[in-house]
C-alpha cells in the first residue's frame, strides 16, 4: 500500500468531527444514531463552553427537538451536521464582527455567549431542513 | 479575565473549519468570499487527497457552481459549509460500511476514492439548498 501523507487541517477536522459522532453515538445499542442520553453527554463534554453556564436546564431538550427533523428520538449524522454547521456560523459571525482573527479568539468570543448556537431565524434554515431517512433504496 | 480551559475536539475543529474558510478568503480584496481561485487553492491544498488524481480538470469548476446557490460566483461561508458537510456524509458513509474505525480510516477510505464527494441523490439536499444572502437586517 502506497504511504499516505499527511491530512491537511481539513480533512483532519471533518475526519475528526465523524469520529466524534460514532464516539457517542457507539455508547448504546443503536451505534449509529445519537439518543437522547448520548446527546447530552456529547453537549455536557464536546460543547461544555456553551452548556455550562446554561441556567435553562430544558434547553438541551428543546434542541434536540429542534434537531431531530425526523421526530424519532435519535439523531442521525445528517441531523448531527445541522448542529456543527450551526455552530461554524455562529464562529464565522463572531469572527465577521471583530474582524481579528486569532487562534482561540473564536472560542473565546463564543465562550462569553454560552449557547449562542441559537442562531437567528435565517440560520434555522440550517436546523429545519428536512433530511430524507438514510437508506440503500433511495440511492 | 477568567482563563479558559482547553476546547474539546468539536469545538476545536469547528474553529479550525472556520479559521480555514477565512485562511482562504483573505488572500484577495473581498475577504469574505471565496473566489473561484480561492476556491481551487482551497480544494488543491486542503483536500488534496480528493484532488490529487482527478483527470476531469473540469470537475472543480461544476463542483464550484454546485456549491454556489446564488451564483455570483463567490463561495459564501455557508456555501462552504455544504461542502465540508457532504464531505463529512461521505466519511460517515465510509464508516459505516466498514464498521471498523481506526484512526486514519475515514480518511484512507476516501483515498480509495478521490472526489468522493460526488454523493448520491439524497445528499445533493446538502448541496442544493439555497441560503438566503447574509444581512445585517434579516436578523
């Protein structure tokens, strides 16, 4: 087999982010879809910047609702990306407004707003969109 | 100010995506957008493992209009992020098939398969949707 070189930031970080979800999506019976449980933990631990400070103990709830367009109690990864592609929004318009950008800034700026992933309403085109159920038939 | 603790791995590689996407934009004058020349330095450095043994030079170039819903020929954040995010459904998908994950796996699977990203009907919902001009008054 040829050597392979070295990712680049990219594809280490979309690599990286799929791992993350079959991480937590691996901690029960179903491997392939976030439940419940495995939501909040992967909220409490990968996104604890913006959880932590969070007086709403019901926020989590309401977000997973608001992620799980197919309403069966699991997050698939299509439903998983809405979240982190979310985020990278709410990142890319921190950045847009202090318009300095510095590794950490980002974080910070987004530390200082926990659950700032409640984006405005033209972003909820992220969350709301309708993902078909993954299946071998429709391909 | 408070110090902060290390990012999780989510965190970071969403900041990381998004430091990427400026990386790339701010080598002309519109800062943020790609260009289409952006947009080929981008794919030719970050994903070239994707690129490296493409022989349809064309393919870059529909790949660019595909992602740019609202034609005017710049990639805007949220552009991009289709694309990272149908990236990540291909890695996904190479996951699943496997069921195995190594470190690097995702990634050496997409080796197998430069441009990978050319996914079936279904996920061409990442790619297709449109998004609304970013603007300061639509919030």
């Amino acid at each position: 087999m040829a050597k392979m070189s070295s990712p680049a930031e990219t594809e280490r970080c979309i690599e990286s982010l799929t791992a993350v979800f079959w991480r937590y999506a691996g901690k029960d019976s179903n491997s392939s879809t976030l439940s419940k449980t495995e939501f909040l933990t992967f909220m409490n631990t990968e996104l604890a910047a913006f959880t932590k400070n969070q007086k709403d103990l019901g926020i989590l709830d309401h977000r997973m609702k608001k992620l799980d367009v197919n309403s069966d109690v699991q997050l698939e990864f299509q439903e998983f990306l809405n979240l982190t592609g979310s985020l990278g929004v709410a990142c890319h318009e921190s950045f847009s407004r202090s318009r300095k950008y510095t590794r950490g800034a980002l974080g910070a700026g987004l530390h200082t707003n926990p659950l700032s992933f409640q984006l405005p309403s033209h972003h909820h085109l992220l969350m709301d969109h309708t993902y078909p159920e993954p299946s071998r038939d429709s391909r």
